[in-house]
C-alpha cells in the first residue's frame, strides 16, 4: 500500500490497494480510482485526484474572466 505522506487535521490520504491482480487508489475523502493492473498507474489515478481535488486553490487567479 502507498500513501501521499503526513496529513494534518482536515487532509486527505490517498492510497493503493491489491484486490487480486489488481491495484485501485483511494482517498479518504471517499472517492476511488478504476482498477488498474499496474500499480505506478493506479499511483498516477491517485496524484490526478489529489491534485484536482485537494489542492488549495488561488483565488486571486482572475485569468478566467474576460479582459
């Protein structure tokens, strides 16, 4: 099993499971990847949603709306 790391309080932990010849990534916030039969893939599912979804985002980023 791979885990992203130390969390504090209020973070999410993605991670990977075997189920058979299969790897699935997971996170802690509930949400779980297709099954992979790579592992280094169902590692790249998990660092996808990690990014996407836990992310701290910029809101001063004003390049979404019109000039």
């Amino acid at each position: 099993m791979l885990d992203s790391g130390d969390i504090g309080p209020g973070q999410d932990r993605t991670t990977t499971v075997e189920k058979g010849s299969f790897s699935i990534a997971r996170c802690t916030c509930g949400w779980y990847g297709p099954a992979r039969r790579t592992r280094g893939v169902a590692r790249d599912d998990a660092a996808a949603h990690a990014t996407a979804r836990h992310s701290p985002s910029d809101t001063s980023d004003s390049s979404d709306s019109p000039d």
